[in-house]
C-alpha cells in the first residue's frame, strides 16, 4: 500500500511534467525498433527533393518515442534515466483455487494471495537497443502453509546495428519456475513441490540483400531440478532429470510482395547431454536431432502478423534400445487485429520433449495449440478469454497426457499508474497411466500498480 500512496502523490507531480517526457513509455518489441543509418542511407537522403507547405501538411506527425502509443492515456510514462527508461509494476492478488494439492479425490479448497513485482528497463538509442526484464511472483494459501512458491522470471537482451544490412543479438535469461503438484514428475506425496531452473545464452545474427535475408542462432540452454522431500522425510534425488541442451539453427527468408509477407526456410539441429550418465530405473538420456522447416511469415503491423512454419523432425535417444522420435514439425504464432478493439492470438507447436519419467519412453511427443482473444468493450474496460490444450505422447510407452485450461478475464483500466483485474481459469488434466487426473478452478481478483 506503500508503493499505492507514492505513486498517487507523484501523480499530479508527473502529469506536470508530461511535457518533457512524452513519447516515453511501455517498451516495445525488438522488431518495430528503429534501424540503423549508414553511408548509404545518408546518400539516399542527400538526393531526396524538396516538399512544399501543402504537401508537409499531408504528412502525419512524427511517432513519438518508441514503447508508447501517443493515442493511449493508459500507457505507463516510465522514469527516465539519461538515456534508459524504467518501467516498474507490482501486482497484488487475492484468490481461491478448488483444488490445491492436485487432488484426483477429495480434493481440497483454499484462499491464496499472490503478490508479483517486476521492472523493465529499455534504452532510447538512435541505433542499437538494450532491454532487461526482471520480475518475482510470490503465492501462498491462508490455511495450507506449506503450500508457497516464489517464481523469478529474468532477461536482459540487446541489438547491435552493425549497419543497415546486418544485425546482431543477444539474450541472457534465467527462471525459477516451481513445479505444479499435478505433475507427474512431482510424487503425490512430497511436503512442497520443487523448483526448477532455466538458464539461457542465445545468439543471433542476420545480413540482408535485397529481397533475401540470412540468419543464425545458436543458444546454450541448461535445466536443472531440485530434489523432492516427501511426508515420510525420504528425500527424491532428481538429479538425473538435469540436462544441457546446445542447438542452432540456419534461416534463409525471401519477400514475396512489398515487405509484408516472406517465406523462408530453415534447418535446425540440437545435442542434449545428461548430468548423470543414467537415469534412476538405469536408463542411458541424452539426445540428438535435427528439423526442417519451411513457412510464412507476414508483417509485424495490422491486421496481420506472425509466422507459421511445416517440416519435418527427428530426436534420436543416446540408448540404442530407445524409440527414435520422428514426427512432423509445426511451429506457428499468429497475431489478427480485425478491428482496432478487437485481437486475436494463436500459438501452437509438435516438438519433442526430454523425459526420464517412464523408462521405456525415449522422450515426449507434445502437440501443443492456444487460442486467445482480447475485446476493448470501452478504451478503459478489455475483456479476454483464451482455450489452451496440449497432449504429450510418451514414444516407446503407452502413456498418454492431456491438459486443457479455459480462461477469462477482465480488466478495468482507472488510469496510467492503477488498473483492476478479475481473472478465472479452469484446468482438466487427464492421463491414461495411474491415479493422475484432477481438475482444478481458479478465481482471483486484484489490482496493478505501475509507473
């Protein structure tokens, strides 16, 4: 509440000083940034003719600061800091959820409070651009004390313009994302689920020629996962589920009208190497493949855009006694803007996964697909709702999974430093393999703080 009085006092202080700061706000994507200007640009300027009054007029006024729209009076103006804006938000949530420990019977309710604070920082240079992102979300039940996890979400990543044709990137992240009780890696009778940790370096790099663009990617990922203690005090070793994955992948796209679309090609290969040289039923992990892929990509502005790719995919298990993995490749994630006040998102994928949890399945097959739609029913009220499925399907074993969340939600949006949401979720999880099935409801309601 502390941080709520500070940011009503300054509110006055700061729209006085509007003036000075407009154009700073909320960051954008590293695609709609601004690119770099070379010799060759500053020729093309040199030759450009002259404009008169009556054609100056025609032309719209120059966008503002890039992260802000300057049409929208909910947008965060952000603390400037020479050249770097800081954009900080906390979230405080109360909720209840039906099932809290992922029950198949008897499950049991409970009141939970969430609180998430996060800080975006984003730099304002002409050419180049560096962001980081940190945030923390905190949760714990009133009456279940032993039921609390904290997940850290953190990145930083930057675009070098090396000049108009060439670009490269970097991105560093790292995650503590506990583990859900309803996961079948997670024993039913552990006293807290354990954490999880995701560290990522990736690199990037594309030149430009003319309607053709190449790029590369390469990334270092590594997961790791904490041991399990469970209601009789025996502790579950997971260190045999911890792994290293090295992957990269070569990109070659060309335009097919002015811009707006391109198809391309891409070829992609991975090597994931255990911690352990075998598993606890004895099992030698680790993997190695490749993909190939072939799609569409379309504009980054209205109404659509996105990029939606086919091919075809192979994991191979380190143990020869394992089931190869080889299915078709989808990789898809589409952004439809219909109307101004309506947007549509999709997102889906077919990609093998790395399990260790039946010993006769090399991995995980997992068809995942998200439908989401969001609808301004006034420029302060937006309405959402969203249908998430996926299915893994265990190669070399009869297990099958599926878990579907249907969600919604609304948000009233009182001003640029307050808004309020109400959210609901259901989630059904199913699998043909032991006592694993639960369905869970969820409600919370809270407010958003940011600056």
């Amino acid at each position: 509440m502390t941080a709520a009085i500070l940011l009503w006092a300054n509110q006055m202080t700061v729209q006085s000083a509007a003036a000075q700061t407009a154009g700073v706000g909320a960051p954008g994507s590293f695609a709609t940034l601004r690119g770099s200007t070379d010799a060759e640009d500053e020729a093309a300027v040199d030759t450009a003719v002259a404009i008169d009054g009556a054609e100056l007029a025609e032309i719209p006024d120059a966008p503002g600061q890039p992260g802000i729209e300057e049409d929208d009076p909910f947008a965060p103006l952000g603390i400037r800091l020479g050249a770097f804006t800081l954009l900080p938000a906390i979230e405080a949530f109360l909720g209840h959820a039906s099932n809290v420990f992922s029950s198949t019977t008897n499950p049991q309710s409970g009141g939970y409070y969430r609180v998430a604070p996060e800080i975006e920082v984003v730099s304002d240079w002409v050419r180049h651009e560096l962001r980081a992102f940190a945030s923390v979300d905190h949760e714990s039940f009133f009456d279940y004390s032993g039921e609390t996890t904290t997940a850290v979400d953190a990145e930083m990543e930057g675009r070098l313009d090396i000049t108009s044709r060439d670009v490269a990137g970097l991105r560093l992240s790292y995650a503590i994302v506990p583990e859900s009780r309803g996961d079948p890696n997670v024993p039913r009778s552990v006293v807290n689920p354990p954490d999880s940790e995701e560290a990522v370096a990736e690199a990037t790099y594309g030149h430009r020629v003319g309607r053709v663009e190449v790029s590369l990617r390469g990334a270092y990922e590594k997961f790791n996962y904490d041991n399990a203690l469970l209601t009789d005090g025996t502790i579950v070793d997971n260190s045999d589920r911890d792994y290293a994955e090295v992957n990269g992948a070569v990109r070659t796209s060309v335009d097919i009208d002015d811009g707006t679309r391109a198809v391309f090609f891409e070829t992609g290969a991975n090597k994931r190497d255990y911690r352990r040289e075998t598993d606890a039923n004895g099992i030698r992990r680790g993997s190695e493949g490749y993909d190939v892929l072939v799609g569409i990509s379309f504009d980054r502005g209205d109404p659509l855009s996105g990029e939606v790719a086919v091919g075809y995919q192979r994991q191979t298990p380190d143990d020869p006694m394992l089931p190869e993995i080889d299915s078709i490749a989808f990789q898809g994630s589409l952004v439809w803007r219909p109307t101004r006040l309506t947007t549509f998102n999709f997102e889906g994928s077919i990609e093998p996964e790395e399990s260790t949890l039946d010993p006769n399945a090399s991995g995980a097959l997992v068809y995942t697909a998200e439908i989401g739609v969001e609808h301004k029913l006034r420029d302060n009220l937006i309405a959402a709702a969203g249908v998430a499925y996926s299915r893994s399907d265990y190669v070399g074993s009869v297990r099958v999974e599926r878990d579907t969340v249907v969600s919604a939600g609304l948000e009233y949006l009182v001003s640029r430093w307050l808004s309020f949401q109400l959210d609901a979720s259901y989630e059904k999880f199913e699998s043909n393999v032991g006592v694993e099935d639960y369905v869970d409801t969820t409600v919370e309601f809270g407010m958003r703080l940011q600056y």
